[in-house]
C-alpha cells in the first residue's frame, strides 16, 4: 500500500511538472496583442487637412491611387497626359479663414523629374476677400525643382507661411509645370502660434 501511495504521489509530482511546462508554452501561442488603431497623421485639432483622395475630380487632374507610403493609403496621381504643363491639378477648398497668420503644407511626392534645373510645381495660396469676390489674388506661393524630391519614393512636406488681414476665402493650388509624375497625398491649413 505504501508503495502505491509513493507511485500515485510520484505520478501527481510528474503531472504537476507536466502542467508547469506546459503553463509557458501555452502563453506563447497566445494570439498577438490587438492591433491598435493608427493614430491620424493630423493630431493638432487646430490643423485642418484636405487629404487628395477626398477633394473630389472637380477640383483635381489625374487618378486617385492606392499608395501605401501616404495617409489612408491613398494619394492624388498625375502622369503626363493627365494635366499639361501650367495646369493645376489640385485645389479648393474654398473655405473661409479669418485674419491671422497660417502655415499651409502639402506633402507630395515626385518622380521621373526632368533634370533641367527648371520649376517643377508650384504651390500657392490664393482667393479672394469675403467682401470684394471679385478680387481674385495669390497671397503667398512657393516653386520646387527635381532638387526638392530627392528619392521618388519618399513623401516631402512643403510649408507656406502667410498672413490674411480680412475674411478670405481661400484655395490651395498646385500647378503642374512639367511633364513628370507626382503624387498629392494631402494639404492642411494651420493657425501658426
Ligand atoms: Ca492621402
């Protein structure tokens, strides 16, 4: 009898061995933590972004493409053919902004840029007075060339600082000036502190 008492006891020693061995790998089948949502690029609540892909096809050239490298992996392309040099490919929103001072960014992409030296795009600010709709004006504008994108398959964000005196409606443009590939991936308007 004592000897069957040793074997169950040696065999409950053994079980619970079993069980602690097991105790470790079961937690490493465990399933991967929950993914957690992306946090938006645009985290500062006093920054407004348009992103391309939601500007709409009457206010944009080219194609809405799947773009993993911009944000909702969407972006605005353009190749040649889609817009001729000097035309704009993006703009609006024609939204009301009140005196201040703004910086307004865009982050574009480029490729098979011509390596001229000449102005590849050009970025403005422009609209007009609440109360004069009449007196369309650019208020601040900005040229890039092939030097400004250096690796096409990088996004680079462009900032214009500028000053508004009056209630102004304003557009953020982007002019397509050369035969090339480009990618919108958004633009945003922020209060400068
Ligand atoms: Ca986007």
């Amino acid at each position: 009898m004592r000897y069957l008492t040793a074997a169950v006891s040696l065999l409950a020693v053994l079980a619970l061995l079993v069980a602690c061995r097991k105790g470790p790998k079961e937690k490493e089948i465990l399933p991967p933590p929950k993914i957690v949502k992306r946090i938006p690029v645009d985290a500062n609540p006093l920054r407004k972004t348009y992103e391309a892909e939601e500007l709409g096809p009457e206010v944009t050239r080219g194609d809405l493409t799947s773009d993993p490298l911009a944000s909702n992996q969407m972006a605005l392309f353009v190749k040649p053919g889609d817009a001729k040099p000097g035309e704009y490919v993006a703009w609006g929103p024609y939204e009301e902004i009140s005196p201040g001072s703004y910086i307004a960014r865009w982050r574009l992409r480029a490729a098979d840029l011509p390596q001229d030296g000449k102005a590849v795009i050009w970025l403005d600010i422009s609209g007009t007075p609440k109360a004069d709709r009449d007196d369309y004006k650019t208020l601040m504008g900005k040229t890039l060339y092939a030097k400004d994108f250096p690796d096409p398959e990088e996004y680079n964000v462009f900032k214009i600082f500028f000053d508004v005196n009056e209630p102004f409606i304003f557009e953020l443009r982007t002019q397509y000036l050369q035969d090339s590939e480009i990618w919108v991936d958004w633009t945003s308007l922020e209060l400068a502190q």
